[in-house]
C-alpha cells in the first residue's frame, strides 16, 4: 500500500484559468475568484491517475501532491 498523498492549490500561483475544474469536476471547485479549491484532502489510490492528469493539465503548475 503507499502513502496517503494530499491534494494541494498553490494559491498564489492560480491563475484562475479552470482546466483543472472543467477537466475534473469531481476533484475541484472554483471559490468566487476562480481560483481551484481541491475536492479532497487525501486522494484515494484509485484516483492517483486522474488527479495527475490534473497536476499536469495546469499551466501554472499550481496543482501538487503531497505526503501526508
């Protein structure tokens, strides 16, 4: 089994641009300053695929795993 990996917005760094919400609204929202809120806090295994699809999909490299 690996270790959890949190999903994590590097708030400064979104830009608002929401690929990551229309791409995936299952693990993202929008706050009122379009800016990506993640969906989870520790992302289950079976959604690792998915959410790096999203890390990679961000044009500002805003999006990232982390251990918890």
């Amino acid at each position: 089994m690996s270790n959890p990996q949190h999903l994590v917005v590097d708030v400064p760094a979104c830009k608002g641009h929401g690929l990551c919400f229309f791409g995936w609204p299952d693990l993202f929202d929008l706050d009122d300053d379009g800016i990506a809120v993640p969906l989870l806090d520790e992302v289950p295994e079976g959604q690792l695929d998915e959410v790096r699809k999203a890390i990679a999909a961000c044009p500002e490299r805003a999006i990232a795993l982390r251990p918890a």
